[in-house]
C-alpha cells in the first residue's frame, strides 16, 4: 500500500506520515505542484498511490487544484474509478459547503483538523477495503 502526504505544514506532515507509517509505505510533499508531479511519475513507473491525503489551503496549487489535476491525469490515462487514487482531504474548514465541494470534485473523504490517530486510521482502513 502506498500513500502521498501532501500538506504544507509540516507539523500536519509528519503527524500523518506517522499515523499511516505503520499501515503503509508513506511518500510526503510540501505543495500541489509536487503532488501532482509525485502522483503523475507514479503513474508512469507502474507504482500509483493507493491512497493521498491533500491538504486544502496551501500556498501556489492548493488540495482542490490539485485534486483537479490528479482526476484529470487518471482520466486522460483511461484508469477505472474503482482503481482511482482513493482521495482524503485534510482541512481545518469543516464548513459543509467546503467538504461538498471537495466530493463534487472527486475526493472519497476529509479530515478535519486537528484530527485523532484514531480517525485517521478509520478513515484510512474504510477506504482501503473499498
């Protein structure tokens, strides 16, 4: 199982990477730049994400950009939804209007933060079993 962190507070980071390390192997990246980059390479090694966590508000390319990006990738290259990237978004806005427009978008979950070890790992093995 492979998993992308992409947030740019790194405290957020490494508590994630922490969290879904011992579930998974755990990629991180500090922008939307570099997780589009990160998954697209991915891809093109035969080596995809299972899993990514995106963080919505980041400076340049942002977690919903981002997610734009990564769908349009994973359309343009004909790959299933049932093996699509399994998305989380990782926000500090829970407001209901913000976590729709996520989902119209193409994620499969969120996160609100500050999160809970034990959310995370709910999440994360609710969406691995899908």
């Amino acid at each position: 199982m492979k998993v992308l962190v992409v947030d740019d507070d790194a405290l957020s980071s490494k508590m994630l990477e922490r969290i879904i390390g011992s579930l998974a192997e755990v990629t991180s990246v500090d922008s939307g730049v570099s997780a589009v980059m990160t998954f697209s390479q991915a891809l093109d090694k035969s080596t995809p994400f299972d899993v990514i966590t995106l963080d919505i508000t980041m400076p340049g390319l942002d977690g919903m950009g981002a997610l734009q990006e990564i769908r349009k990738i994973e359309k343009t290259k004909n790959i299933p939804k049932e093996k699509q990237a399994k998305i989380i978004m990782v926000t500090a806005h829970s407001e209901k209007h913000m976590v729709l427009s996520c989902i119209k978008m193409g994620c499969d979950d969120y996160i609100a933060k500050p999160f809970d070890k034990d959310v995370v790992i709910n999440k994360f093995k609710g969406l691995t079993k899908r």
